[in-house]
C-alpha cells in the first residue's frame, strides 16, 4: 500500500465490486452501517451452526453410538481447524483485503455444511424394532425392545466421528477470519466513539443465531429422522431419533449468499480512509516478512492488559464450555426434558436475555463513556455473578430416578435376584419401564422380571413382573415433579446470560484499545488461538469425559461400550457446576489484572489530543509509548 497522503493516491482501494465490475451502484456497500447488517448476518449464521449441533448432538450419539467424550471431540475440532490458521493466517489478512477473507471463510462454512449431513446420507435412517416385546423361544422373559446386533454400525460410527470431525475442522478454518479481520476492519472503518454501539447492534444481530439453531434444532427433532416412516413411538421416549441431518441444508444455502454479499465491501470504506488522510497517518506498507510477525508478536505478548484479557477469556470460556456443548443433554438428564424441548427452552432464553444485555452495554457505553478501568471493574462483577450462579446450579435438578439395580465395583449392575432367571443379554436396548406409583425405574421389561405374554395390550400396561409382582408398570421413564426447580433454573440463567452479555462490548472495546491498529487483527488472532489451545478444543472433551463419569447405564455394541442411556444426576450437576465456577473464578482474578494495569488506555476520540496520536505502532506516537512502558 502507498505511503502517499493524498486521498486519490489509492482510489481503488475505497471502490466496491466484483473483480473488474467496480463503482457505480456498488458503492452501497461504502457504508458502516451495511457493513454492520452484513457482517452481523453472518454472525447470526455462524452462531445458528454452533447451536445447531449442541442441539442435535445427543441425538448423533445415540443415531451412531457414540460416547460423550467422542462427541466432545468432534465438537473441539471446529477450534482445531480455527488453531490451524488463526495467528499466521491473520497476519497474511492483515495486510490484504479484510472483506474478501471473510467471504472465502465464508464459502468455506458453506461446504462444511454440506459434508456434516454426509453420515446421513451415506447411511440413511438406521434400524429401529419398535416392537414392544419379544418372543424369543428360548427366552422366559420379555426382553423388550430387543434385535440382532449388526457390527458393521461398529464402522457407521468410526467413519461418522471422522466426517464429522473433518467438517467441523474445516468450519474453523472458515470462522478463524471472521472473527479476527472481520472484526478489526469494522474497527478500522468507525469513529472509535461509534464503536461500541455499532459492536453493540453487531453482538445483538449475531445473538439471535442462537436462538434460530436451538429453534431449528427442536423443529428438526421433532420429526423422526427419516420423516416418511412412524416408527410407532413419541418424541419424549428415550429411543427417539430426531432428523437432525435436515438443519445443515439452510444453514449452508445461507452461507452462500452472505459470502456473495461481504466479498464487494472495498479494502477500505472511504470516509474512513479520508479521515486518516487528513488525520496525516500512513497507511502501513509494511511487506510481509517473518521479520515483522516476530516482532509485532514480541510485542503483544509483552502487553500486560492484552495478555491478561486473554488469559481471562480463556479461563471464562473453559468455565462455560460444558453448557455450550452439552445444554441440551443438561437439560435432558436433570429436567426430563425432551431434545426438542430442551433446545427450545435454551434458544428462547438465550434470545432476550443476551440481546437486551448487547444491546444495554453498546448504548450504556456510547452515551455515558465510562473509564477503561471501570469497564474492567464491570467485567469483574459480571464473573463474580457467574460464580455464585454456577454454584446455586449444583443444588437444582429433579431428584434422581430410583433406577432398578445397585452399584458393583465396575458400576451400576441391573442384575437382581427377582430378574436372574431371565438371563438379560447385555444387547437388550433401553425400553424403559415405571411402577404405576412412580416407586421404581426398570430398564426393560427382561430386568423388570415380566414373562412372556405379559403385556397387557388392552390396558398398554405389563403385569405380573416378578420384581413387582402386585404392581403394574407403565412404559416409559417416570414422571417427575420439580417444575419448580427448572423455572428457577430458567430464571438464573436468564440473569447470568443478561449480565454476561453486558460486558462483551467493554471487554472488546478494552481488547482493541490497548494494540496499536496495525497489530489489532495479530492481537484477535493471538486471543483466540490461547481460547482454542487451552479452552475451545480441550473442554468440550474434558467435560464430555465428566459427563461419561456420571453415566449408570451403557449401551453395547458388538461387545463394547456405546452410548449413555441414563446418567445419575446429582453427580452430572457437581462434576459439571463445581468444575464451571473454579474457572470463572479463575477468570475473576485475572480480570482484577486487568482492571490494575487498563489506566490510561484511550478509548474514545474525542479524548485523543492530537490526530498524530493515531500513529500506528512504528510511528512511536506518545500515547503509544506510553501503553509500552507501563505493559
């Protein structure tokens, strides 16, 4: 790029358009706020993918037999492809065409889209007996629904996980430059005045992906997975599979287009560009060398407020990620509720709260201009909030269901006296059984002891189980009632989720301000590549691995272990919400570093005292200076 300071210098630069189709009408794209809607869509995009397979994972576990630390790999893997590229890769758009790097990333999305509904494809609906029992001669009991184990799904869910894991890799490939260069160029092209709401309305438009993924999600399990077929049960049996294949489609179609519309927005929008002319900053001409990303990375990470920052974020997301991942299977194992449902209940809360939180701090901000160092403070009440959140979590869910059975060194044994003579094989599938007053949970009619015939066709009731003799049991889990618990629990997150919110705006604003321009999208992509070596990638795995702890009953496939079927509830709620507030806190205290050392960090524009100021780094200007000597 020239050094020249004259605004027709680089002309072509500001001019919007496809290839050699420049000018002209496409100059619509010239403004912050298009730019603001685009970006912002893309966002919600992105964000619609996330929640779309938290919502559709449990049911991928159970469509391919995969166990929770398994999927948490699959679901580290997008910040794998992201860890790929993010540093070196935003460096190399640093000093290109920001937009187009975000459109390419954006195609990419698109076709990860596409090959994450390949499972289904390749393998179709699967097999499901939805006979309520089974006479098998040999067999003195009802063994429930129950069949002929095929062990090449041994193969289905090997080659599943790695298309899986190949997609999302290369979604983090596509997201890496979104969230760094997409980002810094909006920076880039507005008043640093402006900035917090225009970052406000982006944050609140991408918020609402969300709750489009948690909403297609339930739409999408509603129906059974191959549409075409009623396989004689209800979406709220345990042995239901949702069409969880049928989301990608729209997301990916919507990709598409939104890449068409971010790739025309020039290199540079020209108010901007004019300001900095007549503001006299040059235009960094710098040439790409090893050189220069040796030294721009020596100095960001000898910023105390940008590393500090960054190990906060790092230790926040850790703290969340095992709701992100797993909100719905939360929801699931401690509330009963159905995979439709819970992703309903969880895109609804997430919707009002977390826009209203964006939207409150992006006007807060804008109009009352607090202080960095208050900003800083704000962020520490917010995770102080979290902590005592996460915390209350561990004493709220449905109490735990009195399954069948007792605990044996190698787990929880179903096999009790009165069900020994049926001989249960390891294969029976989970048909889930409940006494008429609610006492006990059978995991089939076989470890309920029910003999042949003993179902009541009439009455859809089995009779005469030798385990409750007297008594006759219902299919289907027991019902439970702890309404109140869960309303609670809506209610708590919906705070946390608002005052987490609130402090996304001040967080970045801090981020930005305390780099120089030129090192801004370096600085994003250092951030993130800490996220998703030491949070995004291991903890979706570490708290798939605690969930596995807290399971009671495996499936089995071919002899080995397969999905969870029930988990025990009250140590899901410890091992996840303990683990959840140790990190925050973590992140509190590393946000106390933050506060200490953001004095005198210049965030607004009106408050710089010469346009010379907005020097970039090699410029030396006194403000800058000033950050070096005191991180």
């Amino acid at each position: 790029m020239s050094k020249n300071n004259s605004p027709q210098a680089n002309e072509g630069d500001t001019e919007c358009g496809f290839f050699c189709w420049k000018g002209g009408t496409w100059q619509i794209f010239t403004s912050t706020k298009i730019y603001v809607l685009v970006y912002g869509l893309i966002g919600l995009v992105h964000f619609a993918l996330g929640s779309y397979e938290v919502a559709i994972i449990t049911t991928i576990e159970k469509r391919f037999k995969i166990p929770s630390r398994t999927t948490g790999l699959i679901m580290s893997s997008w910040d794998i492809g992201s860890l790929i590229c993010l540093v070196f890769l935003t460096y190399l758009g640093s000093k290109g065409h920001k937009p187009r790097w975000v459109a390419i990333g954006t195609f990419a999305i698109a076709i990860s889209s596409g090959i994450m509904s390949l499972p289904h494809m390749i393998y179709g609906p699967g097999t499901f007996d939805n006979s309520t029992y089974d006479t098998t001669p040999s067999s003195k009991c009802e063994l429930g629904s129950v069949s002929d184990e095929v062990c090449t799904e041994g193969e289905e869910s090997r080659l599943s996980s790695i298309i899986l894991f190949s997609a999302n890799t290369l979604l983090g490939i596509g997201t890496c430059v979104y969230y760094t260069l997409g980002i810094a160029y909006l920076d880039d092209n507005a008043r640093k005045n402006k900035m917090p709401i225009l970052l406000g309305a982006v944050m609140a438009i991408r918020m609402i992906g969300p709750t489009i993924g948690y909403m297609l999600g339930s739409y999408a399990l509603s129906m059974y997975i191959d549409p075409t077929i009623d396989p004689g049960i209800k979406s709220d049996d345990p042995r239901w599979i949702g069409a969880w294949w049928i989301g990608f489609v729209p997301i990916g179609i919507s990709s598409i287009v939104l890449a068409f519309f971010i790739w025309p927005f020039p290199r540079h929008l020209p108010r901007a560009y004019n300001r900095k002319i007549e503001a006299g900053i040059k235009f960094d001409d710098t040439q790409l060398s090893f050189k220069d990303f040796k030294l721009m990375m020596k100095r960001l990470l000898k910023n105390k407020v940008l590393m500090l920052n960054s190990v906060s974020a790092t230790f926040y997301m850790f703290g969340i990620m095992g709701y992100w991942t797993f909100m719905p299977k939360y929801l699931e194992t401690q509330f009963q509720q159905s995979a439709s449902q819970a992703s309903f209940i969880t895109g609804a809360v997430g919707l009002v709260c977390t826009a209203l939180g964006v939207l409150t701090s992006g006007i807060v901000i804008t109009r009352f201009k607090p202080s960095p160092q208050s900003l800083a403070l704000w962020n520490v009440i917010v995770e102080a909030i979290d902590v005592v959140g996460h915390l209350s979590y561990a004493y709220l869910g449905c109490p735990t269901e009195n399954l069948q059975g007792h605990w044996e060194s190698d787990g929880w044994s179903l096999a009790e006296s009165c069900n020994t003579f049926c001989s249960c094989p390891p294969t029976v599938k989970y048909n889930p059984l409940c006494a008429q007053d609610g006492s006990v949970l059978f995991y089939s009619p076989c470890h309920a002891g029910c003999p042949s015939g003993s179902f009541n066709t009439t009455l859809k009731v089995y009779q005469n189980c030798s385990c409750m003799p007297d008594i006759s049991l219902v299919p289907g889990p027991c019902p439970l009632q702890c309404a109140t618990k869960f309303n609670i629990f809506i209610a708590i997150l919906c705070i946390m989720s608002y005052f987490s919110a609130t402090g996304r705006a001040g967080n970045t604003i801090i981020q930005f301000r305390s780099v120089s321009e030129d090192d801004k999208a370096v600085s994003i992509g250092l951030t993130e590549a800490l996220l998703s070596t030491f949070a995004f990638i291991p903890a979706p795995i570490f708290y798939g691995t605690l969930l596995d702890y807290g399971c009671l009953v495996w499936g089995t496939l071919c002899g080995e272990r397969g999905n969870c079927w029930l988990y025990d509830g009250q140590s899901v709620r410890y091992y996840v919400n303990f683990t959840a507030s140790f990190f925050i806190f973590l992140a509190t205290l590393a946000d106390i570093g933050v506060w200490r050392y953001s004095y005198g960090l210049e965030i607004y524009e009106e408050r710089a005292k010469e346009p010379q100021e907005l020097q970039p780094l090699d410029s030396k200007h006194p403000q800058q200076q000033k950050i070096e000597m005191e991180t």
